[in-house]
C-alpha cells in the first residue's frame, strides 16, 4: 500500500491533461470525525486506533492492529480516516448534484470490518460512503467490488440491510486471503441474495474474467434497480501482481470501468462513486489502471494506444529507478463470450459462474440458466 501508487497515479493523472479539464474538480479531503467513523465501525475500535496511533509502541493485534498486514505507526488514524473523508465528500458531491461522478483511488479499503482492521485496511471509506448516501435519503445502492481479494468488510457491514447490494468478483478463497466469498456466501436473514459473491478460479485470464462479470453484474443491477452504484476498483487482478493469482489485463479492467460507468448511467441517472482498493505492481498496473478510471468518470476516455506521458515516465525514472510502461495499454484481446452462446461445464470459470447465478437469482426473480 506505499504511497508511491497514489503519487505515480496523481502525476498520470496531471499529465495526461485530467486534472485540467475545466468541468473536473480535485479536491482536498477533510479528516473524517469519530461520528463519521461510527457510522459504519464501533466506538470502541474507533478508540483503539486512536489510542494505537498516538502510542505505536502498544498495538492491539487483538483488534488486528500491529499484525503483518496491519502493522501500527503514528499518525494512522488520521491518514486512515482522511482517505474516509475523501470518499464521504465524493459521495456528498454525487449526492448534491455537483458531480455526476466521483472518483478516490487511495480508497477502496474493502477489508477493514466494522470492528476490526484487516488485509492493510483501517477504516472502510468504501462502506462509509455507502452509508452516507443511505443516511442522505437514497433508497437503494449497489456496491460493486472487482479488487482480485473478496471484499469481506463491505459485505459484512451490510450483510443484512436489503438496501445495498453487494457484488464481489474475485479469485477463489480457495486461493487468496481472506479464504471467504463464495457463491452460498448470500446475505442476511433480513436481506437475502443482496450479497453476491464470484469466486473464480486461480489463473482466470481477460475472457473469463469478462464474461464472469458480465453474466453476473449487469442482470442483478437491473433487477435491484439502485440509485447509485459504489465501486471498488481493486487492480490486483493483474497478471503481474504479487499477490494474487489472476491474469488480468490493464485492458480488461478498464474494460470494466467502462461497463460499470455505463449500468450507472443506464439505471441511475449516472450517478456513480468510484474508489481505488489493492494493487502491488506499482509501476506497471496501477497508476494506468487508475488513470483510465478516472478517465473514463471524467467522460475523457484515454485510449489503450495512447503514449504515457513523456515527462512522467522521466519522473519514474530520476525518483524510482524504474523503467515505465512506454503505452496506457497491453495490447490485449479483451473479447468475451456472452453466456448467452451457452455453458461449459468442463470450464472453471463457467462453473463459478453458473454457481453464483444458481444461488443468488432466483432471489431477484432471474432465471440462472437464461437471464
């Protein structure tokens, strides 16, 4: 999570022209309050990363703070609630007219549970803004999590409330932290099927992913009919991440960002809050990924055959010793089969598919053979 992606993603950003489009607004994130917080975390967790942040020195590994993938420094609570105050101001923005869409890509910390950090997150700013815009009078919101990890915190905050539906599409538990996020994994007593989980398998390439997405995300937005979507724009799933064992393209996630731009603006006037979440290849994934996300909320599209800007590949270079991608895209072969052609069930990725559709459509009154 080093703060090198945030920086190579702003300077892309800048260079490429975004920041400067005259209907485009940065703007600097308050420090989210306790009450804030309290929305979607306890009081007393809230009191424990306060405490922890002020006194690196005593983690409280109990409430997964000071633990390999959480460890503590001083200051973390205010670097932690900030990125909430980004995502909040995004949603009021989107919530007051002033922005039809919102995007923060140092937000998407999808783990961190109600009581708990977890998997490098503090505060869930994701959840947050959800939140918020149910508090503000929205009705219904669907939270739509492509980060390669199962966006556990997020689904559990609102694994009861029939007003929020989340979809996650990610590799297999089997697999990858956190181990949870299957297809049976569907919502509580309150709100069954509003919890939608895609466990893929290991080694899923552009298509599959595609069409995982596809058979999935687009029928259930439609039938859940929400106001605005959240999304979580993870790009772990790339096929030179670290972390994870997809094989995913910058191409096919934009890809993505486009298709979840486009359920906004067919099913909710638009209106649509994008966050950033995981992503470990910093200098050959993440900023462009993120760079075409903004873009594509920006209405400024930035084509895959386009040249990285000269001065920001200098930049890499004289501050990080690297060699930057010299394209904004792979080249790749994005097509996907609709599901629509038919089934496999010798496929992997048809039969995570078809498993997530048995479970949760006919919740939602689709039929998981032909919708």
């Amino acid at each position: 999570m080093s703060p090198a992606r945030l920086d190579l993603t702003a300077r892309l950003c800048r260079d490429l022209g975004l920041f400067g489009l005259p209907w485009v607004d940065v703007v600097a994130p308050h420090v989210a309050t306790d009450d804030e917080l309290a929305t979607v975390h306890t009081r007393d967790y809230i009191a424990v990363v306060r405490r922890v942040s002020e006194n690196p020195a005593e983690p409280a590994p109990e409430s997964g703070l000071g633990t390999e993938d959480d460890p503590v420094f001083a200051g973390m609570h205010e670097a932690s609630a900030r990125i909430v105050g980004a995502s909040l101001e995004a949603a009021d923005a989107v919530l007051a007219g002033t922005a039809l869409h919102a995007v923060n890509f140092a937000g998407g910390m999808h783990h961190a549970a109600a009581d708990r950090g977890s998997g490098f997150c503090i505060y869930n700013d994701a959840a947050a803004a959800v939140q918020r815009l149910l508090d503000r009078g929205v009705s219904r919101v669907a939270y739509i999590d492509i980060d390669a990890h199962h966006g556990d915190g997020t689904e559990r905050i609102f694994w009861d409330d029939p007003r929020v539906l989340t979809v996650s599409v990610h590799e297999s538990g089997l697999t990858l932290f956190p181990g949870t996020g299957f297809p049976a994994e569907t919502g509580g007593p309150h709100a069954p099927g509003t919890a939608v989980n895609v466990a893929l398998p290991a080694g899923t390439r552009d298509a599959g992913w595609l069409r995982a997405f596809h058979a999935v995300v687009p029928p259930l937005v439609e039938a859940f009919r929400p106001e605005v979507i959240v999304s979580q724009h993870g790009c772990d799933s790339h096929h030179l991440d670290p972390l994870t064992n997809l094989a995913v393209t910058i191409d096919a996630q934009r890809e993505a960002a486009l298709s979840i731009s486009s359920l906004a603006r067919r099913h909710c006037a638009g209106r649509w809050v994008a966050t950033g979440g995981g992503g470990y290849a910093v200098f050959d994934a993440v900023p462009l990924s993120w760079a075409h996300l903004v873009g594509i909320a920006a209405g400024r599209p930035v084509a895959l055959t386009a040249p990285t800007p000269g001065p920001w590949r200098e930049y890499v270079r004289e501050r990080y010793g690297r060699q930057a991608p010299v394209l904004m895209g792979e080249g790749a072969d994005t097509w996907w089969r609709s599901w629509e052609i038919g089934v496999n069930p010798n496929d992997p990725v048809d039969r995570a598919i078809m498993a997530t559709r048995k479970e949760v459509f006919p919740f939602h009154g689709l039929d998981p053979w032909f919708d």
